[in-house]
C-alpha cells in the first residue's frame, strides 16, 4: 500500500489509514473524498467484518465500529444479524468480511 498517493492526506491521517489492521476500502474511501469524488454506493447500509490489532471488528458503511470479538465467525455473525433487522425494515445491505491479503469476500446481502 506504499504506493497509495497519501500526500493527499493529512500525515495523521494518512498514518491512521495505513496502519496494519485497516482495511483498504477505508484507504480508498479517504481519498476519494478527499479529490471531492462522490462515492457511489452499491447498498442502502454496508457492513464491514475487520481485523484491528487482535480483534475482529464490525463496522457500518460510515466506518463506525459497532461490535468487536476475537472471533471472526462471532463477528460475521454478529454483521448478519444487524444486516438481516435491517433489511426486514427495507434496507439493501451487505456484509463483507476482510481476507488476510485485504481484499473484502462477501458474507451475505440482502439481495
């Protein structure tokens, strides 16, 4: 990720998004508004299952975290659930859950 423009950033910022345990989408998402790029959103509400230091943790599409474990089914599950009460009030959500290279595999939708 030592490639990523981080100059448009600020340094404590640019050091919080590369920090092991972030996930890219963070990464991209803050350089996107930072260019001013309108973010196009695939769902109503996203859910995110990442690895922070030792704890497995869910975040929404905001980046705010909403329940952590030590175990990513624990986690995964916990997302599920959020996702499922939310598409019973006619959200489109999804899950996803980040993979050791980064990269996100989804978990479940609502589609």
């Amino acid at each position: 990720m030592g490639s990523l423009p981080t100059s448009l950033l600020a340094p404590a910022q640019a050091a919080k998004f590369l920090a092991p345990g972030y996930g890219s989408v963070l990464v991209i998402r803050a350089l996107a508004n930072k260019m001013g790029q309108v973010q196009k959103k695939s769902h109503d509400r996203e859910y995110h299952v990442v690895m922070h230091g030792f704890r497995w943790w869910v975040e929404d599409d905001e980046g705010a975290s909403l329940h952590a474990s030590v175990d990513e089914h624990d986690a995964t599950a916990w997302a599920i659930q959020a996702a499922q009460n939310d598409h019973a009030g006619g959200l489109d959500v999804i899950v996803c859950v980040e993979q050791p290279d980064g990269s996100y595999k989804m978990a479940w939708h609502s589609r």
